[in-house]
C-alpha cells in the first residue's frame, strides 16, 4: 500500500489540487479542517470512511463555494466512477487471489 502510495500520490494530488479545482492555500485548509473534523467525527462512532473520500469531497466543495462552474465536473465524474468500480473490482480481485491460493495450497 505504501509504494502505491508513493507512485501514485503524486498523481492522485495534482489531479484533486490542479485539474478538479484550483486550489489555494487557504482553500486547502478549509478543506483539510473539515476533512479532519468529518474524520474524526466518523472515528469516534465507529463509522468507517475514506479518507480520500473525504478530502476529496471537501475539496469539491471549497472549490463549489467559489462558483459552481470553478469545479472541472467531468473529471470529478470520472473520480466518482473510479470509486465505484474499485469496490467490485477488489471483491473479485481477492476472491481471485483465494482460488489461486486455496489451489496451490489446499487450505480454506
């Protein structure tokens, strides 16, 4: 997870700072603020989120604030695809890798 991270956490950050909205500093600490609190928030009930969920849509948001039309809304579309093909895709990544593992080893 960590070296996705590093090879593609640059992507995803110029992709959410530079092509959905432009951001400025104070902008990206609006965003980070409400990002924490929402995380905390959800931390302390128990509820799981995605941090990246989470920023992203606060990101979303700070850059709706300034006007609708500052936000790229066809790339954030492709953004909000992504996430929901990646729930499905990883179910059946890992019942995959399952099969491969219960063949080469015979446990369940």
């Amino acid at each position: 997870m960590g070296l996705g991270t590093c090879i593609g956490g640059w992507r995803v950050v110029k992709t959410i700072g530079l092509k959905v909205v432009e951001l400025r500093p104070i902008n990206g600490f609006a965003a980070e603020t409400a990002s924490a609190a929402i995380i905390e928030v959800a931390s302390r009930l128990g509820i799981p989120v995605s941090t990246t969920h989470v920023i992203s849509s606060a990101i979303l948001g700070v850059g709706a604030t300034k006007r609708l039309s500052a936000v790229r809304w066809g790339v954030a579309g492709r953004i909000v695809v992504a996430w929901v093909v990646t729930i499905p895709a990883c179910v059946f990544l890992g019942w995959i890798i399952y099969l491969l593992l219960h063949f080469i080893t015979g446990i369940r």
